[in-house]
C-alpha cells in the first residue's frame, strides 16, 4: 500500500538504538498516502438506515460481523461527525430532501455507499413515490447491491471504499474532490 | 337455488342482520354474507351506523381495525366507483363485522369522519383521503398522511399511473399549523418547537414527530409519517399472487416471515385450499422464531435509545443464530420470501429439526442474561416504569393490538381469538400486564418470547420427519420440476402459473393472523385474474403509531423516546 513509500524506493532506515532490539524509529512516506492511510482506517459512518437494508447494518455493527474490525464502528448519528454516508434502504421522494441536506451538513472530505438496490436504482419498487436510486440527488461512491446485501457485501463494500481512498482518487462530488486537493497541496 | 343461496345467511350473519334492524338505519342498511358478516350502508348512515355498532349492548363492536378504500373503476357489477371497507372486531363477544360505505358520488366521494365513534379512525381516514381522494366531512386534521404534500392525484386509484413522480422540494413540507405560532404565556417561559426526526437514532426507520416543549415537557405533538411510502398496495395490483411475495417481507422486515404467512393465508382461504400439516408446522416454527427475532430488536433497540447498548450486543445474536436457520430453509437471512401459495418455496433442509432445537437451548440463555441486567436495573426501572401510559380504554379506543393491547391488560391474541394453524393445539400463555406502561411492555416481549419458545418445542415434539410440505393441486403450486420435464401436463399447469399466475375465484376476504406487534390483517379483492384486484395490508403499528402524538403529551422528550421504543414501529409496515 504504499505505506513504506514507492517500489524500488527504500525508506531510509536509521541504525536502531541500542537496547531497542532492531526495530526502527520512524519510516518515511509521502503526506499524501499517510492522510489516506489514516483516513480508509477510521472511517466514521451515518447510518441512513431508511428500511430492511438498516436492519443488516445493524448486523454488520454487531458482535458477529464487528464493522470495528475495518476500523469503522464509530457510528455517527450527526452528519457533522461523520465521513462516510451509508444510505440504506429505500429512499422516497418525500425523504429526497432530507437525504441531500444530511449529505450537504457533512464536512470534507466524505463519501458515499449506497446500500441495497433500493438506494442504488430504486429496486423492484418502480413506483410513484420512490426515488429510482439516490444518485438522483447525491453522487455515491460504492453500490453495494443485494435486497438487502449480506453484511459481507456490506463489508466488501466498505474494503472497496478503502482502496479507492488509498489510492488516492478522490471523492466523486468535485466540491469534495477540490476541498481535499487544497488540503494536500 | 339462487334466492335460497341469497336468503340462508349464516348465523352470525343471521345475528348481525337483526341487531341492524333494531338500529337507527334500519331499512337503509343491508345485510349480506360473505367471509364475514357485511353490513353495506350509504355514506350519510354511516356515523350513527358507527355508533350504533359501538354502543349497542348485541354488537359492542370496540375494535376499529381498518378503513380500505377502494375503487371500483375497472370491477364489473359493483354498485358505484367508491367504497370503503371498514373492519371492527367485538373484544366481548369475538366477533367481526364488515361495514362496505358505498360512496354513491363518483366525482368526489366523500365519506363522513367516525373520529368522534372511533378515535383510531383517524389516521385511516386520512389515508383514504391520501390514496384515494376522500373528502372525509368533520375530520380534525385532514391531511395527506402518506404521499409528500407536493404530491398530485391520488395514487390508488385506478386511473393513476404507477410510475408517475411528483417532484418534492423542502420547501414543500407541511409543518403542522400550531407549530408555526408562538405560544406566550403569562408567567411562564415562551414554548419552543422543535422537529425529532425524520433523520435521528431512535426514531427507527424514518418518522418525523413534531413537538411542541414547554421546558423539557411536551405540551403538544404531531407525527408525520410516510417518509418510507414504497407504494407497496399499488405494485400488489400489478403483480402476479405469488409476485407479491417478495413485497410482503419488505413490510415488517425485521419478522418478515409473519407477513408471507398473513398473506398467503388470505390467497388460500379464498381458493379454499388446505395444505398438508407438515408445511402448517414448518410455517408455524419459523413464524414463532421470527416473533422472537422481532421482539428481541424491539427490545434491544429500546435500550440501545435509552442507553444500554450490551443488551443489545446479546439480543442481536439471537437474531444471528436464527438467521442461520432461516439460511439454511431458503437461502436469504433477512427477507426470507419463504412461503409460497399452497406450501413453501422448497422442503425444509433435513437437520431442521435439530438446528431448531439447538436454537431452543441458546436462546433462553440470551434471554436471561438480558434480563438480569435489565429487568431490575435501577436506571431502566426509572426510564421506563410509569411512562408512555395507555390505559385499557384508550388502548381499544386507539385500535392498538397486539403487546401494546396485553400490556394495557386486554388478553386478545390473535392465535388463541382466531386460531389458525395449530395454535390451538398447543399450550401456551397470553402474558399480560395491567400496567400499561413501557416496562409493562418490556415484560410481556420477553414473556412472548418465552411462550414462544414454548410453542416451538411442541411443534417440533410432532414435526413429521417426512412427507410434503406443499399441497399438490398444480393449479396454484408449481409441479416438480421432474414432472415438467417428462409431462406434458405438469409443463402445461407450469406455463400457465408462471405466465398467467393463480386463478384466484373473485370475491374478497379478510384473514388476520398474530404479527409481531398484533394483529396482521389482508384484505384482498379478486376479479378472477392472475393478481389481486385491490390488496390492503392492515399493519399493526399503524393505531399504535397514530396515538403516540397523544401519548407523549405531558411527558419529556426522553420519555417519548423511551415509548417510541416501546411501540414497535417499522416504518416499512407503517407507511407501506
């Protein structure tokens, strides 16, 4: 992962210390992959848990599945704390609004999973008061699909978004992606 | 043949046929028997009818448990484009009555408030005001319920496309009109409002309440619901019988095998089917398995929204050890689409029985471990005794089922009221409580739960090791796939059930079973084709849901929650 800098470019390592028993110091990276690094590791979730969707986020947060294990079991309840948006379930019309307010409350940089077929195209509710999958309103990073995922497809969506922060692209909304390139440079 | 057929009613027909002739509309109002005893009435009778209903000491009909409206556009032989169908149940004497209010205008029906009679009318009317463009005369607060206010038509009727979006803008939101004033008193601090929800922790699913706080009581409060309206009655009308299936888990998701058996209960009543006892009992085991998962995250959410989130950690595995059962039946852990008309999507799998038996040893066990730390604890004592108080009278009043109605100290179950399946056979216990209040209700879940278990043992103790699960009229089940392959006929009945869907007689029917948060009605209208002509859910957190703004008076904000918890809401089966 980048995380002892570039292939065919070794860290310099110092001698070790005496009585340390040959374990180095420090190591060098780029700011760059340590933000990332830092930032897939400890990703702070909003459960927009809407419908059946929750109840296996709920799962996923549990004892069984343990989302801590990826670093993310911080679950906020304030848009203003959180990183990372995890829409599940359906999103109505009436809920739209709602929906795009907590994701224009949460602060840079922030990304987004829409879990379930409901968030991500409307699912089999292709009806009048159903919105035919949030990136009508929001740009969303991972889809996770699946009436409801099971919460591996939930985590294997998380590990997605992981590498996609590590590798340093940004997040899809260009506000976002601005915010975080004046941050780095 | 055909006038006796007209004549011989039914005896509880019989009897309902002489009361409303002793009533204030008698000669308007006509008798006839189908599932249940219908009384069919013009909208202007219907308040007193109402009335009557109630109060009269040969009908005491208490319970209001549901307002279907339906239009009649595309039906053939009905009296007039609109009507409402009205279901009340009589806790003294267990009986039901169907009352059809045929709304003569077709232009704009109107149909006359029973809020007064009934206050769990109210959230009903405003529905079929939503859905279906009744003007409901005298209705308190005649709103759209559902639908998002910028919505245009009204959805269900027939002539309304299913497709057709409404753009909705904040903006648009209607806030309750006190809400908007100031209320300065003399003497005291100005009141504040302030909007919980539709987006916060505890308000499971989706529902806006709107309060007004005096301090830190609520002196005034209104909830806003419909923020999960998925249009779940509209698809059922473009699907197929056994399509509506998958839609049905979808309504309470958290014990959605309860709704597939509610449901195809109701489809094999009207075609008049039996199905073999082993499929009964599979049925009946993963239906008590799923009250307990329901229970245990009505219980665990609870706590987790008044602080005590290892309880929660304990219950959810429960849920985790049956999910492993339910994925062993048919492949999906949360929204089984299990049951099918006329049996089960596929046998159970052979170490049924032993895996439901290794569950009956590790549930209790999370069971007690909730609660020795919960049911003495001090804080959860002090959060939850005395609070969020229904009284039996308000509980019937409400039209509450259910653990709301056996907390308050009503003993009505579903499954010992109306017996299906074996219910009868076994020996269980209604628990109840005259309390009333939320840890009365805390103490009748965990008790159910243990009922529960209680029935599953038996039904195992006579589970047949071997036989069929599925009835075998291959006009409603699909033939094995190894008679389609070498039969002409099997592929015959195969084509049509797959291109055509079941043959359902045309009539209607209401059937009822025991949800996990009471009583899980469906009334279903057939014309003859492949799918329902009109299909209404009657979920059971919808009059739980509608006194909760009456509840909370008086109380905290922390209180409120503490009772939401209490509720059971799933906003899934709540706004459909």
């Amino acid at each position: 992962m980048g995380l002892f800098g570039k292939k065919g470019e070794l860290p310099a390592l110092q001698p070790p210390r005496p009585g340390a028993a040959g374990a180095a110091d420090f190591f060098v990276t780029r700011m760059e992959e340590m933000v990332s690094w830092a930032r897939k590791n400890s990703l702070w979730p909003f459960p927009f848990a809407t419908a059946c969707c929750g109840i296996e986020f709920m799962s996923v947060a549990a004892a069984h599945y343990d989302i801590s294990r990826f670093g993310s079991e911080v679950v906020r309840f304030s848009p203003r704390q959180a990183d990372l948006l995890i829409v599940a379930g359906t999103v109505t019309d009436k809920m739209a609004p709602v929906l795009r307010k907590i994701y224009d409350q949460m602060p840079e940089p922030k990304w987004v999973i829409s879990m379930g077929v409901c968030a991500s195209s409307g699912g089999f509710y292709r009806a009048y008061h159903v919105t035919q999958g949030i990136d009508e309103i929001i740009p969303v990073d991972v889809y996770v699909p699946g009436c409801p995922p099971t919460p591996e497809q939930l985590i294997y969506g998380i590990m997605e978004l992981q590498k996609k922060i590590a590798s340093g692209e940004k997040s899809r909304d260009s506000r976002s992606a601005k915010f975080a390139a004046e941050q780095l440079s | 043949m055909t006038v006796a057929l007209e004549t011989a009613l039914s005896p509880a027909a019989e009897r309902v046929r002489e009361r409303v002739a002793a009533s204030p509309v008698a000669g308007r109002a006509e008798v006839v028997d189908r599932d249940l005893p219908t009384i069919e009435v013009s909208p202007k009778d219907w308040p007193t009818l109402a009335r009557f209903l109630r109060d009269d000491p040969g009908c005491r009909y208490d319970l209001f448990l549901d307002l279907c409206g339906v239009d009649n556009l595309r039906r053939r032989g009905q009296k007039t484009r609109y009507e409402a169908v009205v279901h009340l149940h009589s806790l003294p004497s267990n009986e039901r009555v169907r009352v059809r209010v045929l709304l003569p205008d077709a232009e704009n029906p109107s149909l006359p408030t029973v809020c007064d009679t009934y206050p769990a009318a109210n959230w009903f009317e405003r529905e079929a005001y939503d859905l279906f463009g009744f003007e409901v005369p005298g209705h308190p607060n005649l709103h759209r319920l559902l639908c998002h206010d910028a919505f245009v038509g009204h959805p269900l009727r027939k002539d309304y496309a299913p497709g057709q979006r409404w753009f909705f803008a904040e903006e648009d939101l209607r806030m309750p009109e006190w809400s908007k004033e100031t209320d300065v008193r003399a003497g005291h601090f100005e009141t504040q409002t302030i909007s919980i929800g539709p987006s916060h922790p505890a308000t499971h699913g989706i529902i806006h309440l709107v309060v007004r706080l005096d301090g830190e009581r609520i002196v005034r409060a209104e909830t806003m619901i419909g923020y999960l309206h998925r249009c779940f009655e509209k698809m059922a009308e473009k699907h197929h019988w056994n399509q509506i299936i998958p839609y049905t888990d979808r309504l309470n998701y958290v014990s959605a095998m309860l709704n597939g058996v509610g449901y195809v209960r109701t489809v094999e009543k009207m075609l008049g089917m039996e199905i073999p006892d082993r499929g009964r009992l599979a049925r009946t085991i993963l239906s008590e398995f799923s009250r307990i998962m329901d229970h245990c995250v009505c219980i665990g959410a609870n706590l987790v929204d008044i602080g005590a989130l290892t309880n929660f950690i304990y219950l959810y595995q429960n849920r985790e050890n049956i999910y492993d059962l339910l994925e062993a039946c048919c492949g999906a852990r949360l929204t089984v689409s299990y049951v099918r008309v006329g049996g089960l999507a596929v046998d159970v799998p052979e170490d049924f029985v032993a895996r439901c038996r290794a569950l009956l040893e590790s549930i209790p066990v999370l069971i007690d471990d909730v609660e020795k730390l919960v049911t003495n604890n001090r804080i959860i004592r002090n959060r939850l005794s005395g609070t969020g108080v229904v009284t039996k009278e308000q509980a019937v009043a409400w039209g509450m089922t259910g653990p709301m109605l056996r907390a308050s100290g009503v003993p009505y179950d579903v499954r010992r009221a109306h017996p299906y399946d074996f219910y009868d056979k076994f020996d269980w216990d209604i628990p109840i409580s005259q309390d009333g209040d939320n840890f009365a209700r805390y103490l009748v879940r965990i008790e159910e739960m243990r009922q529960s278990l209680k029935i599953i043992r038996q039904a195992l103790d006579v589970f047949p090791a071997k036989g069929p699960i599925n009835s075998d009229d291959w006009r409603v089940v699909l033939p094995p796939k190894d008679a389609v392959y070498h039969d002409m006929e099997s592929l015959i009945y195969h084509f049509k059930l797959t291109m055509e869907g079941i043959r359902v007689p045309a009539g209607e029917r209401y059937e009822w079973i025991e949800g996990a948060n009471g009583e899980l009605g469906y009334y279903a209208i057939s014309d003859g084709r492949g799918g329902p002509y009109r299909l209404k859910v009657r979920p059971p957190c919808f009059p739980n849901m509608a006194a909760f703004e009456q509840i909370v008076v008086g109380g905290t904000v922390s209180d409120a929650i503490a009772t939401l918890g209490t509720l059971n809401v799933i906003a899934g089966e709540l706004d459909r």
